[in-house]
C-alpha cells in the first residue's frame, strides 16, 4: 500500500515522468494510481507535501543546480516533509578540491553554479545544522567514475542511435564531459561522489 510522489520543477520532466508511469502501470510494473506526479518548486514551496507525512524522501542529482542558500532551504524542507525518524537519502556532487577549469566546467556543462558544490564535511555539517541526525555519507567517486565511462565509451560506439534517441550530439557531448569531471587525463580529479543519509529525530 505505499505511495510515492514525484517531484520536477520543469514541466517537460514532470509531463514525460506522468507518460511513463502511465506506460509502466499498463504494462504492470507498477500498481496503478500508486505514483503522484507533481510540478513545483520545493525549495520555495514549503506545502509541496504535506507536513511530517513522509516516510523517506528520496533526491538524486538535484541539489548540485543550485546555490549553496538555496541547498540548505530545500533540505529543510525536506525535514520539514518527514515523519519522526523518517529518511532522507541523496547523492550529489561535492568539492573535493576543484580546479578552476574543472569549476568552468561544471559551469558550462553540467549547470553547476559557480562556486556552489558543498565539501564532503560541509554536507555533514549541513544536515546535522538543520537537525537531522545519524548522518553518514559514503564516497562514491569510483563507481561513478567507472559508470561515466562506460556510459560515454557506449554513447560513442552507438553515436547515430544515440543522437536519434537523444534527438541531437548534446547528450553525447554532456556524457563526455561528465567522464572527464571523473576520469581527468592529468591532474588530481576535484569532483567526489556522494550519497548521503540521514534522520529525523523520534
């Protein structure tokens, strides 16, 4: 009998994320009406969901769009959503002593902000500020850095049936330079993975 509900603030996301739940539960892969989809800015939208009545909140890849002030009101946010020792649980990107190329990088290519990815530590500091507890974050820089290359070598190989998935190069383009964040040819790599959990107090 759980439920979950989808979160996008683009419209072109959530549309396409409501299509394949709907493919998904004709299909029965889900239980039907068991997913809400919804379009909302959660950082600015503290009633997106309703008050402590979330049992886990699931973020992935979200976080690092955005500044370091807008970071800490979408994960008080999120405390705010979750029932008393409910879950939050996220990876993300971090700072693990970035270049100023691979700062532009990130910049240009992956929509990061300039400045705005949090340490290893300062994403502990900020969840326990905010009052979650039990916090871990675990470091998942080699896999990922496994994964992108992999995922950008496939790409290559498949080029014509990648661009017409993709509809264009730019996804192709986008694989590559998230592979060489990961796998820089000279120099000490500055981006970490993390995935990183935490409660709320009983």
């Amino acid at each position: 009998n759980s439920r979950a509900v989808a979160i996008d603030i683009q419209e072109s996301v959530h549309e396409t994320a409501r299509s394949m739940t709907s493919m998904a539960a004709l299909a029965g892969d889900v239980p039907r009406d068991s997913i809400d989809h919804v379009c909302a800015d959660c950082i600015r939208s503290r009633d997106t969901i309703d008050v402590a009545s979330a049992d886990v909140v699931v973020c992935r890849l979200c976080a690092l769009h955005v500044d370091r002030e807008d970071k800490t009101k979408l994960y008080e946010n999120m405390k705010l959503w979750l029932k008393p020792g409910g879950v939050v649980a996220f990876e993300d990107y971090a700072d693990g002593g970035l270049s100023p190329a691979e700062q532009s990088s990130l910049e240009q290519n992956v929509a990061v902000p300039y400045g705005s990815l949090l340490t290893v530590t300062e994403w502990k500091d900020l969840l326990e500020k905010i009052g979650f507890v039990n916090v871990v974050v675990e470091d998942m820089t080699t896999k990922w850095a496994a994964f992108v290359k992999e995922r950008h070598e496939t790409a290559e190989r498949t080029k014509e049936e990648t661009d017409e998935l993709y509809g264009g190069s730019e996804r192709r383009e986008f694989f590559r330079n998230v592979c060489e964040l990961f796998n820089p040819k000279e120099g000490k790599r500055g981006i970490v993975g993390v995935r990183v959990y935490g409660n709320v107090p009983l």
